[in-house]
C-alpha cells in the first residue's frame, strides 16, 4: 500500500537507520517539503540538532514532525502494550482470563 500527503493518517515514521555519523535530515526534509507528517527514532546528537533546525521550516508548512522520539522503552513498550492487548483478547474470545506476569525484552544494535 501506498499513501500520498494528502491522504489523512498518512505519515513516515523512519526506523532505518543507522543514524550514525549522518548530519543531513534528508528524509524529514522532503517530507516537510511534501507536507507528510514524519517522526524518528534517530539516536545520533548531531543529525538530531540538524533536525531540529528545521522545526520553523516544518511548522511554517503545518507539518508535525518529532524526531528523536525513542525506541528504547517508547515503541517497543507500545509494542508489548498491543501484544498483552491480544493475548487478552484472545483468551477473552476462548472463555479464559489471561493475566501477564512479566515481559522480557533483549535488545540487538548493529549501528
């Protein structure tokens, strides 16, 4: 599937990385330029201060864009959030009540 600025709840969240030794937003430029809503996980202080340069260029064009928003604990606590929500949902379908003790994450950084 494909979406177009102009489609609503369309936006680029960029999780690519690797975000090291980059200095130029690139990808939160054309998207300002193109007036698709963006968001990153970008860990990098050089490209993120770049980045925020561009906060009054973004917000000129009435594009929302948070860059640096995490993936440490952020998304991948959302993740676990909508995987417990399943889980219930799932034993609630079968007549079961699911009940989560613990959830353990192991993380892998190639960057």
């Amino acid at each position: 599937n494909s979406c177009s600025p102009s489609d609503d709840g369309c936006m680029v969240v960029h999780t690519g990385g690797p975000f090291q030794g980059r200095t130029s937003p690139v990808l939160l430029r054309s998207c300002i330029e193109l007036a698709m809503p963006y968001a990153d996980v970008c860990d990098e202080f050089d490209l993120a201060e770049t980045s925020k340069e561009l906060d009054l260029q973004a917000k000129a064009a009435g594009v929302p864009a948070i860059v640096s928003c995490g993936i440490w604990p952020g998304v991948s606590a959302l993740m676990a959030a909508e995987g417990v929500d399943q889980l219930k949902k799932k034993g609630e379908s079968l007549g079961e009540k699911v009940e989560i003790e613990s959830i353990d994450y192991s993380f892998f950084t190639a960057g």
